[in-house]
C-alpha cells in the first residue's frame, strides 16, 4: 500500500470517529481544501445557531485555542 493510500485511509477512520457536531464543524474546511466555492446556509434550526452561538463565545473568551486559516498550511 503506497504511503498516500495509507494516508487516505488514516483520515477516512479519523472521519469515521468523529462526532456529528464535529463532523459538521470539518465540512468548511473540506470545502476550502477541495477548492469548490463555500455555500454559506442561511436557513439554520435553533441547535444550529445555538452551536454557532457558542463557539463565537469560546472564540472570545479564549481565542488562543483557535487556529486562522491563514495559519494553516
């Protein structure tokens, strides 16, 4: 198996394990990566505002726990 078949396949079980609410939090940055144009969703439920609500709070209370994307390579 060659080392980015390996690769692939450490992300896929990664993917896998992750919750719902991080794999929605994931979907962005594989937008980004994928270089397809990023759809902003604009008819969100209350848990979706609820989850966008707090991270926007975490953000400000502890903003050295985030990563810009500008940071990422």
């Amino acid at each position: 198996m060659s080392k980015n078949a390996i690769l692939r396949q450490e992300i896929h079980e990664a993917i896998d394990a992750l919750s719902d609410r991080n794999l929605r939090a994931l979907r962005p940055l594989l937008t980004i990566l994928k270089d397809e144009p990023l759809v902003i969703e604009t008819d969100l439920t209350e848990e979706e505002r609820a989850l966008i609500a707090e991270g926007v709070k975490r953000y400000y209370e502890h903003p050295e726990d985030f990563v810009c994307l500008e940071n990422i390579s």
